[in-house]
C-alpha cells in the first residue's frame, strides 16, 4: 500500500504535463494527415488542458496555502500549578482541529483562540506517543484547511505556518504573531515522522501545520525539533524538525 502511495505521489504531478504533450503530438499528427476537423478538437483539448495547469497552478494552490494559513488558530494551556504555553492548532474539518498532544497537557485548562474570541475545545482523540491530539469546538470558525494523508518525499518544499509570542500593545496584552516558515523534507520519511529542516520553530509552533506548497494541502503538524549536535569527530549535526503525518489519526476523527 505504501508503494502504491509513492507512485501516485509521482504520477499525479506529471499527469498534466504529459497529457499536455500527448495531446501536442496528437495535433501535429492530424494537421500532417489533413484532418482538419480533428485539428480544432485537438487544439481545444490542449487549450483546455494547458488552462487547467495554469488555473491550478495560478488560482488553486495559492488559495489552499492562503486556506491553511488562515485556518490556523492560536492555543493557550495553563496547567493546574498556574504555568502557562502557547501553541497552535489546524482546523480541518468543521468545528475539529488537530494540534501536538504536548501543547494541550493533561489537566491544563485549553482555549483556543478564533478571532477575538476564545474557545473551549474538547478533546476527542489523544496519543501521547504520536503527539497528537484533536479537540471540536462550538464556535464556527470559515477558514479550513485542505489536507492529504500521503507521505512527503524527500526534498518537499513546506510551508509551516503557526503562532508566536507577539508583541505587547498598549493594555500589555500579547496579541501574538502568525509567521510562516519555509522547511524541506528530507529522507527517510517514516509513517510516523516526518522529517524537516530549516528555521529554529520558534516558541508556540508546537501544533504548526506543515503545508506542501506543490498541492498546498496540509500533510502534518509540527510536533518537536532536534537541536544539531557534533559527532565525535567535531562534525556538526543537522538541526531536525519533527512533523506527525496527519495519516496516523484514525479515520473517523479526521471529517
């Protein structure tokens, strides 16, 4: 099954280029045969198809990154011994958001915040193991976003997009920052992890949804980062971050 997963995440992007060069090669045959009437029916599958490259490419894929984005909401934990963290969260279906089970401890007291309003999420799955967890809320919230449960290959460009501190404004409420940062998968991707590197995540991007920028749907979120360190021989390490698959939630909690 996994197989045939990479050899549609291969494929799927190719599709429109060779369709587009098949009918191209299908035009020039009939324009040498002389059929004519067969010309403008293969020119028109070709506009058609070179249009649709460009729509998605133009229109559809920016709008799902912009959908993403926007679809991530700012968390807030304050656990029973009064500590407080800040962290992030992905709406993916309505009222059902995913985040890092780490950024929601037991016991603490959750809000997550949509727009001006704060919300109570519920927890309806948990895996301490898998660091994740999805909560429903009441509160309606318009952004979503569109997600896959493929695996990235190596050498993805991300798009992950979470919430920071802010700066203060003038009642010295943190209003928080949503950043956007540029990550590459690298390799080997397990079914369980994904692999990233790029920026030090800053503090709250725990939660973080990891976009691939090439369908621009939501593949995982940020669940932890490995610092760099040097081997015995002075080499240096790569700093590693760490991405949960969205495909490791059960079905039923992801609609």
């Amino acid at each position: 099954m996994n197989q045939l997963k990479k050899i549609h995440q291969r494929t799927e992007g190719a599709l429109p280029a060779l369709t587009l060069v098949l009918v191209s090669m299908l035009s020039a045959l009939v324009a040498v045969l002389g059929l004519e009437t067969w010309v403008a029916i293969v020119a028109a599958l070709a506009a058609m198809v070179s249009g649709s490259q460009v729509i998605n490419r133009e229109v559809v894929i920016p709008w799902r990154l912009k959908s993403a984005n926007n679809a991530v909401a700012r968390l807030y934990a304050r656990t029973a011994d009064g500590r407080g963290q800040v962290g992030s969260a992905v709406q993916i279906a309505p009222r059902r958001w995913v985040t890092a089970a780490h950024a929601m401890p037991i016991g603490a007291t959750v809000k997550l915040k949509l727009g001006d309003t704060w919300s109570q999420p519920r927890v309806i799955y948990r895996d301490e193991e898998l660091d994740l967890a999805v909560m429903e809320v009441d509160d309606h919230w318009p952004w979503l976003a569109r997600i896959s449960l493929d695996l990235p290959e190596p050498g993805t460009l991300m798009k992950v997009t979470g919430w920071t501190n802010g700066r203060r404004d003038k009642n010295n409420r943190d209003r928080g920052v949503r950043v956007v940062q540029d990550y590459t998968v690298q390799g080997p991707v397990e079914e369980s992890l994904i692999v990233l590197t790029g920026a030090v995540p800053p503090i709250g991007f725990s939660g973080a949804a990891a976009a691939d920028i090439v369908t621009g749907k939501v593949v995982g979120i940020l669940s932890g980062f490995s610092p760099g360190r040097r081997d015995p021989h002075g080499l240096p390490e790569l700093d590693e971050v760490h991405a949960t698959p969205l495909s490791c939630i059960p079905a039923e909690y992801l609609r």
